[in-house]
C-alpha cells in the first residue's frame, strides 16, 4: 500500500499515477521538511488545502493545466489552487487582478467579482503552481525542497495521457516545465507571469483562454467556459 502524505484526496485517480514518487526520498524529504516548517512557521495554504488541485480536477477529466509559480504567500489567500483566492476575500491579489483583465479583454466578457476560480477547475482545469507551500510573507522560501521533482512527475504524468491536454504556463519556473510536454497532441501556451512585474512584458495582449478553447475545438472537446 503506498504511503499516501496527509491530507491527500481519498478516491483521487491520481493516486496510481503518482504512487512510485510517493515512495521517493525525495518526497519524504519533502514531506519532512513541509512538517517541519508547519511547526516553526506559518505556511500556506492550509495542510488540508495542499493537494487541493487533485480533489477537484480528476486526472480522467483533465482538459487544462494553468501552471504557476507558487502560492499566494498573504493571509487568507493561497486555498490549493493556483492564482485563485477564496470569495469571501475582500480584495484580489494583483496576479489575478491581471488575469481576470486579460480575460475580459481576450474574451470581451465582464471581470469575475470574486476571486474563486474552483469554477474553472470543476470543467476540468488542473490549477496547478510549481511548489505547493510557501512561508508567509516570503515568496518563493519552498524552491528547491523537493516540489519542483514532484510537479515534474505530474507533467510527466499528464504528458503520457492519450488525450490532447492545454498546458498554460505563466512565468519562467512554468517554461522550465515544457522540456517534460513532449507528446505532440498535447498544446503549449506560455507568456510571461501574469504578475505586476511583468505582466506588460507579454502577458497582456496574449489570449490565453481563447486560444485554449480553440485548441480544444480542434481536439474534439467541449471549450472551457472561463467567465
């Protein structure tokens, strides 16, 4: 039986498909380093929000994946799916504010009022970042512990489906994922991330969700509505 980590999804069908990395030191490292920083620090999101992604977006109904960096590292922010906030929150995070523009004008539609996008990941959105924890206050302090191997594996994981997937990848640490998409019915769309540093160096302008839902036209598939 593998060695499932806290709080992972019971009746995920991503189990089998992650269960060898499960058994790596490398995850196990992960996991006690994750551990460790719970008791000495605050990290978000919370434990029971961490592989979040996975209960919402099954790997069988998988259509999208949004790739980002890593979570939001404010208060009451960062909820297990990348870029999106709970609705409750009064005021967005300046990445999604920047997205939620970009949708408005790609698809001529009216801004979103909330910030949850568990709306997009019930259709089939995998809404995923490159390193699921982060310390408050400080972004980018769970680089290198042991995510990026296991978000690797993920890639690698969907890059196997049969079925043609949309990769949307935002920011350089996203990029670096499209070295494992090599299965050519899978579609690349990648601009830099959508945050205020460098949202206008391309982001902007870049028609993410049209462009998916047209690659999913063309793959037979039902498009993604996005408002």
């Amino acid at each position: 039986m593998t060695n499932l980590p806290d709080h992972w999804p019971a009746e995920s069908d991503w189990t089998n498909k992650l269960a060898k990395h499960f058994e790596s030191d490398s995850f196990g490292n992960l996991m006690e380093f994750v551990k460790q920083e719970r008791q000495n620090e605050t990290i978000y999101p919370l434990p029971e929000h961490t592989f979040r992604a996975f209960q919402l977006t099954s790997f069988e109904d998988l259509k999208v994946v949004i790739l980002g960096q890593d979570p939001y590292h404010g208060a009451g922010q960062a909820h297990g799916l990348s870029f999106s906030v709970d609705r409750s929150l009064p005021k967005l995070p300046p990445s999604l504010r920047n997205i939620f523009k970009e949708l408005a004008s790609d698809l001529d539609c009216q801004t979103p009022i909330h910030g949850d996008l568990t709306h997009w990941a019930a259709q089939g959105v995998f809404l995923l970042n490159t390193v699921l924890t982060v310390r408050q206050g400080a972004a980018n302090s769970h680089r290198k512990q042991g995510w990026e191997q296991f978000t690797d594996e993920v890639i690698r994981q969907i890059n196997k489906s049969t079925r043609g997937v949309v990769f949307i990848l935002w920011g350089k640490p996203a990029e670096k994922k499209e070295l494992l998409i090599s299965n050519s019915h899978h579609v690349v769309i990648k601009s830099p991330h959508p945050s205020p540093l460098s949202a206008r160096r391309g982001f902007f302008g870049s028609q993410p969700f049209s462009r998916a839902n047209e690659a999913l036209k063309k793959m037979n598939q039902q498009p993604i509505q996005w408002s």
